[in-house]
C-alpha cells in the first residue's frame, strides 16, 4: 500500500478529546483542592498533591498518543489505531453510499476504534462531525474527523 498514492491523511490524537480532557481536569482539580483542605498534609497531603500533578502529567503524554490515523488510497481507506490494534480497511467499491453527519447529539463522547454497535462501525476521537458510509450489506462505518469535508469530498469521488 505504500506505493500507492495517499489522497487524504489525518492524524487524531488522544489527549484532545474533550471527554478525556475534562474527566482529567475535574480529578487534578478535585486532588488540589483536597490536598489544600487536608489538615494532616504529612500523612495524606503530599498524596493528593502527587496524584494531581501525575495525572496532569499524563494528560500532556496523552497529547502526543495517536488513536486514528486516517488514510484514503484510490479504491480503499485504511484506518490505523493504537499499538496494537488491528489495521482496518475499508474497500471503497463496496460503498454504496457517503454522507457528512454529526457524529453524536452529545457534545462529550468516548474515543472509540472499531466499536460495532447495532449494525454500525464507529471510528472517533474528536471533533462534531463524521463521515457515514453504508455499504452493500447495509453495515454503516461512522469516521469521526477533524476534516470531514474534505474526507467526505475525497471518498465521495472515489466511489463515483
């Protein structure tokens, strides 16, 4: 597949979901604010204090962790997760059918590679919009992206 030419390319990274974002700020925040109120803080003080600043520590790791990587080559998508998560490529003949949605109702969502959930495949980690793809046997792929315009204009072309 390298030989082939790349037509559209996205990187998301873990650490700017939004969800993930503010679950680690509200725990950091609850750890300062214990570790301030805490009146034995050499017994149980410097605990609150470490836990906050490792778990801030975390959150700019997270910052740098690829979850999706996005590729689109003439005829296929190919979608790349974390380490050890299997590659998953899409044939583009078999889609039938391209459309931009938004990816949820809600405005904090869970990262997900790969989840089947009645009938339908969803990819996301950030962003409010997807990509929905149906293919001939009805199974529908949700692609959360950053850029969905331009993957939406990309795929669309290819299947037509």
């Amino acid at each position: 597949m390298n030989e082939q030419e790349i037509l559209f390319e996205e990187k998301q990274y873990l650490g700017y979901n939004k969800f993930g974002l503010l679950r680690a700020l509200v725990l950091t925040l609850f750890c300062f604010v214990a570790y301030y109120y805490t009146e034995n803080r050499e017994q149980f003080g410097d605990l609150f204090f470490v836990l906050g600043v490792s778990i801030l520590v975390l959150s700019i790791i997270f910052l740098f962790v690829k979850h999706l990587h996005t590729k689109v080559y003439k005829g296929s998508i190919v979608l790349d997760g974390i380490w050890t998560t299997r590659k998953v490529k899409i044939d583009l003949n078999s889609i039938v059918k391209a459309e931009r949605i938004p990816y949820s109702k809600y405005h904090l969502n869970n990262p997900v590679y790969n989840l089947h959930i009645k009938g339908v495949v969803r990819f996301y980690t950030m962003g409010k919009d997807a990509v929905k793809l149906t293919d001939k046997d009805g199974l529908i792929y949700k692609i959360g992206s950053q850029k969905t315009e331009e993957l939406h204009r990309v795929i669309s072309s290819q299947i037509n």
